[in-house]
C-alpha cells in the first residue's frame, strides 16, 4: 500500500498539471479566437486560384519530373493529431511514389518523417506557429521554393482544414507548375497572357495557396489544442479526486491501526 507521503506527492503533482493544462487551454481559447478572425479573411486568396485552375481546367504537367508535396505543420505539439494525420498521408504518398519531394513547413512533420523518408525531404522551414501567419511568410516559403529549382509533374499542398471547434479535416490541395498552366486548354479566355503574366501569376498563385493553407492549419491546431487541453483537465480531475480518496482511507486506516495499537496496550498494561 503506499504511503501518505507518496501519495500526497503525486496528488500534488497532478493539481500542478492540471493548473498547467488549464492555463493553456485558455491561451489557446484566445489564439483560437483571433485566428479564426484571421481565417475568413485569408479563404479568398485560395479559393480565388483554386476557381482560376478550375475555369481554365489545368491538368498536372505529362512527364515523369516526380510530384511536390507541400506540408503545412508548425513547431509546436499538444494537440491532438493535427500533424500526425499529415505525416500519415505523404508516408503512403511516399511508399506509392518514391520520386517525390516533400517541402515541410514546421518542424512536426520533419520529426515523422526524417527517419524513413529524409532522402525525399527537399526543404523544411521552421520557427512556424509562435506568431500567426502573414502573407509576406507565405511569399518567402514560395520564392525559397521557385529558387530551389524543384521540378514537378504534378504537386499538392496538404493541410488541416478547419471545420467546428472540435474537429477539422485533412485536405489535399493541387498544386500545378508554371508549365502546366500554360498548356491548360481554356486559358485562351483570359486576355493579354503571355509568359511574363503566367509566371507571375504562378508565382503569386503559389504563395496565395500556401498562405490559406497555413492559416487553416493554424486555426485547426489551435481549435485541438484547446480540445486537447480541456480533456486533460478533465482527465486530471478526475484523477485529483481518485488521490483524495485514496489519501483519505490511507489516513484513515492509519489512524485506525494506531488507535488499535493504543488500546491493545491499555489492555494489556491492565494484567500486569
């Protein structure tokens, strides 16, 4: 049986817990707040391109250049299976075609894959999550991935895409090469296309897509967290009141015992 103390020391750890889990439940209550905000007003910039490669039905590019798979994770963890689901998805990605490259943004995703699959990671950018995502972010993960000089057929962006509080839905996006736009067949719709303009839509296009993604990932991370850390509160209380009273009969029965122990030896002094 264990002792007061013991269990006065793990009671005392978990209230500690508890108070850490509470605290950052309601931080990520407010995080979760603001970047919901933020979500509505960054749809646009990737609903916009996805309509345009619909309008102008842009297919992926014939060849065998291998496919690009954008993830969007971030740095931080505690909540739920925001990263594990993506890192779930390019693993069979990745078992299904071995040519592919994966760019990761936030060092979660990095973490799943680099034992397997670090021949196939071909970029990682880090410090993601601490502080929400603006545009300018998304146009430098987009410029470091056109000066990488990644070739591809086909690509996609995988993402969390947020839904209630409570849950959110892992999405694949495509994604297509500057080439590929310029061969889809209803592009002659638009006016004034020449290559300059497609680049430079490609390229805004790519950092358009890439900043959606991250700001529905940020908001499904921080919707689970909160999730996450409202089960562990829970969880932690009811364990604070198994511990109490599991401490209360423990006091009690010693406290028994050593009444017990007195009057046996009343008894006995009765004799002599």
């Amino acid at each position: 049986m264990a002792t007061l103390k013991m269990i006065s020391i793990r009671l005392k750890s978990v209230k500690n817990i508890q108070k850490i889990t509470q605290s950052m439940k309601m931080v990520s209550a407010a995080k979760y707040t603001k970047a919901e905000r933020e979500l509505k007003l960054a749809r646009p910039y990737g609903i916009g391109a996805q309509e345009f490669y619909k309008k102008a039905e842009v297919k992926d590019e014939e060849g065998d250049k291998g496919q690009l798979i954008i993830a969007c994770s971030s740095d931080r963890g505690l909540c739920g299976a925001v990263h594990s689901s993506i890192g779930r998805i390019i693993k069979a990605d990745l078992a299904a075609n071995p040519n592919s490259k994966v760019v990761i943004i936030g060092d979660k995703v990095r973490n799943i894959l680099q034992r397997l699959y670090a021949k196939n990671i071909a970029m990682v950018v880090t410090e993601v999550g601490r502080k929400p995502a603006v545009f300018g972010d998304a146009a430098i993960v987009a410029q470091s991935i056109i000066n990488s000089g990644i070739e591809y057929s086909k690509g996609k962006i995988l993402f969390n895409a947020f839904r209630t509080v409570v849950s959110f839905r892992t999405t694949e996006m495509p994604l297509f090469s500057q080439s590929a736009v310029a061969n889809a067949p209803k592009l002659t719709v638009y006016d004034s296309l020449d290559s300059d303009v497609i680049q430079s839509y490609t390229e805004y296009s790519l950092a358009s897509l890439i900043f959606y993604s991250m700001k529905e990932n940020a908001t499904s991370e921080q919707s689970s967290r909160m999730t996450a850390m409202d089960n562990a509160s829970k969880n932690a209380g009811e364990m604070i009141d198994k511990l109490t009273m599991t401490f209360n009969r423990t006091r009690q029965a010693v406290i028994t015992r050593e009444l017990l122990k007195s009057l046996s030896a009343a008894d006995a002094g009765r004799y002599f």
